[in-house]
C-alpha cells in the first residue's frame, strides 16, 4: 500500500488514522512547493492535483474520508461502521457537516497562520479573518452544543468523524480561531491531543531512500 501525503490537513486525517491502526503503508510525501503535485505521473492517480492518494493493488482512491473508510473496512475497525447503518449515517452526518459548513468557517483561519506559513506565502493578514469570525462562533456552538457529556463527535467513540472535523480546528491556538467561548469544542480538541496517533501523525523520514519520490517512509504499528 502506498499513501502519497504532503504536509497538510486533509493527508493528517489519513496518516493519523494509518497509525492509529498499525497500517503497514509506504507513504510517499510529494515535493508540492516543486510543483510535484501537478505532474502528469501523479495526476495519472489523482486528476485533482491534490494530496492525499491511496494506492493499494488495483485500488487507486483519493479524499481522504473515502481513504478512510476504506482503510477502517480493510482493517475491520469500527472507526467506520461498515457493518452498522444506523452508525453509518451518524458518522456520514458529520462528515457532510465538516466538508460543506465547519471546514469552510475554520478554512480562512487554517490559511492565513498555517497554509502561507507552510507554502511561504506571506504573514497572516488579520483583516481577512473580520468577516470570517461570526460564522466559525455560529457553528463553534452548534458543535458545542453536541458535544455535552461527549468525548467524541459520533457514535459514542473515536471514529473517522473526529478526524474530520479537528484537521484544521486542532490548530485553532496557533491559527487565533475564537474558540476560547466553546469550552466542550477546547475540551474534544485535547482530548485528541492526548491520542499519541492523531498529535504526531507525521511519518519519520528515512533520508537516502530509494524511489522517484523525495521521501519515502514507512508508518508502522504506533498507536
């Protein structure tokens, strides 16, 4: 199994969750400032131009909810209730819920103090992030509101909801988004933190490993 990741939210939920479960992947990290992304060999895998790509045999898949869902089935945890629709549709809820309305309210904080820090892209510019404000409070307390006497977004557990959902926001300190009024949200936040997987997902790098790629590594069992 391959995983092609950059440094980024959406390739931590996956590399998170390969951990997490003791997957034995290569994962290959792409050189995207050098434009590896947009090569014609990688969008072969992914058209998007985008990371992260799972290639495992025959199977070629990219978003990384698909990715996980696909490697929870494979390695038959529950993170992704394949054998539970009533579970599916809970954990399918917040998913929907992160891609088309969470994830758009954090984006702009996760951009100015995380993405342009990343990419070389500048200094945050604050102004940006006025408008961006009531929303991300809007939905921070939605969120809130959910998580009362609950340790995990769905289904009485971890599952691949809880990555979804803390990619950006688990940089919300650094990325100065108004949480400070959402103690449940700060509360789930740590609480994945303490999750050895999930706050240090990142693969080691084997410097002077072959291949075409930059950097290959290998995640192996550390949960």
């Amino acid at each position: 199994m391959k995983i092609y990741w950059i440094k980024a939210q959406a390739p931590r939920r996956v590399l998170a969750l390969v951990k997490y479960l003791g997957i034995d992947a290569e994962c290959i990290q792409i050189d995207a400032k050098a434009g590896g992304l947009k090569t014609a060999e990688y969008k072969a895998l992914n058209p998007n131009g985008k990371a992260p790509t799972l290639v495992d045999g025959d199977v070629v898949l990219w978003e990384s909810s698909a990715i996980n869902a696909y490697l929870c089935i494979k390695e038959g945890s529950d993170m992704w209730p394949a054998h539970n629709p009533a579970e599916q549709v809970e954990v399918i809820r917040w998913l929907s819920w992160n891609d088309n309305h969470w994830a758009r309210a954090v984006g702009p904080f996760y951009f100015e103090f995380v993405v342009k820090e990343t990419f070389n892209l500048g200094p945050p510019d604050r102004s940006e992030l006025v408008a961006a404000v009531p929303e991300l409070k809007q939905l921070a307390a939605v969120l809130d509101s959910h998580l009362e006497g609950r340790d995990f977004v769905a289904c009485g557990r971890l599952t691949i909801a809880d990555f979804q959902l803390a990619a950006m926001a688990c940089d919300w300190r650094r990325s100065d988004m108004p949480l400070d009024d959402f103690p449940n949200v700060i509360r789930w936040l740590d609480g994945l933190e303490r999750i050895a997987a999930w706050a240090d997902p990142w693969p080691v790098d084997k410097a002077g490993a072959p291949g075409a790629s930059p950097k290959h590594d290998t995640l192996s069992s550390v949960a």
